[in-house]
C-alpha cells in the first residue's frame, strides 16, 4: 500500500472525527463545570444539575459520538460491486473493500475504544460475551474511565501518524465560545434556587477554559482514561457534605420571604391550610419559570387570597 495512499485516509479520518473528539470533550467539560459548582457549593441548586433534562440529552449524544468514531475508524464494509453480489468476490481489485479505513496504520486505544463502543451500543451487560469486553466491565472501567481522555488520545495518534507520512496536520482546536456557554447557562438556570441570581457567563466561560488547560495536561498524562479514583471514604464524607449542606438549604428555604409565604396555622383550619400550602407550590413553579420572584409571588398571594380565612390565617400565632 503506497504511502500516498496512507497519508490520504489519515487526512480522511481526521477530517471526519474531529467534530466527534471536539463534542465528546466539550460535553464532559459542561459536566464537570456543573459538578464541580454542586460539589463546592450545593447550597445554590434546588436540585442536582444532572436531573435537568439536558444533560441526559448531551450525554446520550456523546455516547453516540464515540459510536460514530468506533465506525468510521474501526468499521468496514463492501466495495459497491461486491455490496451488489452479496459478499466479496475472489476477484475484487479494492484495496479497502471489507477492511476498516485504519487497516495497515498504528493506532493508539482502539481495544480500549472498541471495548466501550461495545458497551455502549449493547446496554445489557449480559449481552457482552467478549472475555475482553466482559473484564472491562468486572473492572468498572464502562463507569470509571473518563472517555474524553482516550477519544483525545487516539485524536494525537491520528496526528502523529499523518506527521510521521509527512503530511501538516495539528490538533482539533477545542474552543469554548458562547454557544457551550449558553448550554452550560441553560442547565444551571434550571436547577439554582430562585433567589440566587444567574452566573455571568463570563464566568463560565472561564471556568471551562481554566478547566480545559488543565484536563488537557491530565488527559496526556493518562491517554487511556484511567484516573485516578477517590476510595469508598472520600466519597463517603463528600456525601455527607453535600448532604448536610443540601438539608441546611432546604430549612433556610421555609422561611425566605422571595421564596414562599410564610404559614400560620393557629385555627387548625386544614383546608384554608392546604390552599396556602398549593399556593405556596405556586410561587415555587412562578419563580422556577419566569426567573422573577416577585411575580411568582403576586401570583401565589392573588390565589391565596381568595380564601376567606386567609387574614385570619396569615396572624400571628397567639402566645400562651
């Protein structure tokens, strides 16, 4: 095989999976952003960033990334006129008919790629009969390797192949501009506490950038993916964190005046209470979807109001 040849499919395959490497880094950047902002401090969120609806989202479309990558790289088909006969004839001048477009070039990580292609595509474990894929997943490597980290490495590979065949080629350049931050901005707004005001974008964008020089580093030092992991205890008391801070918040929650009515029940009318409480719900779905405490608020008083016990309600408790 000329080398002509070689240094033409590298180009291809470069030139065809650096959209793939660039998704899959810039989704796992956005995660660890909004990790790294629950973990140092949970207090801002009512809910955890990965019960929004967008980052299920973004990670299914990483996963599928990766797929895409395995196939274009690993992948083979037939040649159109073998595709016609219905296998590969005897007679078939095709160089690459049958055979992966990487078929003849080193590349770094691809058993490690494939095994998570595997993984991916067949979410039932009992499915992966392989004895390499089915060790991948006793060592929880499926859940604990940081993915971006190999996709990044087989990426310089593909560069430093078509480098070694003489041809120009560098890095995909992994920029973080106001589109990701805008993704980034999205899932924070859904799941910050009403009262706390927005992060500036600026700042997001920062906090990626800052991330990505130093992930970058890490990633070079571990090319497969296989950082190293916090031990049962630290997660453990990190859990225990972010627990307590997580009740403190909801306790603080009860008696911000931005956030709900306060309620005085001191007739032990169940029913006027009950019309508070839902109207209290309201100011919370007001709050969550137009970013306004004060007009959720008006909103929740204007329903509230409408019972006729809501003076009496509202007083103060008598004092024995």
């Amino acid at each position: 095989m000329s080398g002509r040849d070689i240094k033409g499919r590298l180009e291809t395959i470069r030139i065809c999976t650096d959209g793939s490497v660039a998704t899959v880094i810039v989704q796992w950047l956005i995660d660890a952003v909004a990790g790294h902002l629950l973990q140092v401090a949970p207090a801002m969120f009512w809910r955890p960033y990965y019960n929004t609806p967008l980052v299920p989202m973004l990670r299914a479309h990483a996963d599928r990334e990766i797929i895409r990558f395995h196939a274009f790289v690993c992948g083979s088909a037939l040649c159109k006129t073998c595709r016609a006969a219905g296998k590969k004839r005897s007679t078939c001048t095709n160089d690459l008919c049958d055979k992966a477009m990487s078929d003849g070039i080193t590349l770094r990580g691809l058993d490690d790629l494939k095994n998570h292609r595997d993984v991916l595509g067949h979410p039932l474990t009992h499915q992966l009969e392989r004895p390499k894929v089915r060790k991948f997943v006793d060592d929880r490597r499926d859940r604990e390797d940081v993915r971006p980290a190999l996709m990044w490495d087989i990426h310089r590979s593909i560069v430093d192949a078509q480098t070694a065949a003489g041809a120009k080629a560098k890095v995909v350049d992994v920029t973080i501009g106001p589109y990701q931050t805008d993704v980034l901005d999205s899932i924070l707004r859904l799941c910050l506490q009403p009262h706390h005001p927005p992060i500036e974008r600026d700042v997001l964008t920062e906090l990626m950038t800052a991330l990505w020089n130093k992930a970058r580093v890490e990633f070079e030092r571990h090319p497969d993916g296989r950082f190293p992991r916090k031990t049962d205890a630290e997660l453990g008391a990190l859990y225990e964190k972010m627990k307590k801070a997580w009740y403190d918040s909801r306790a603080r929650q009860e008696t911000d005046a931005t956030y709900s009515v306060r309620l005085r029940d001191a007739a032990g009318q169940q029913s006027e209470r009950a019309a508070l409480l839902r109207a209290r719900d309201r100011v919370r779905l007001g709050v969550a979807l137009d970013h306004s405490a004060e007009v959720g608020l008006a909103r929740g008083i204007e329903v509230a109001q409408r019972s006729p016990n809501w003076s009496r309600l509202i007083a103060p408790a008598p004092e024995h």
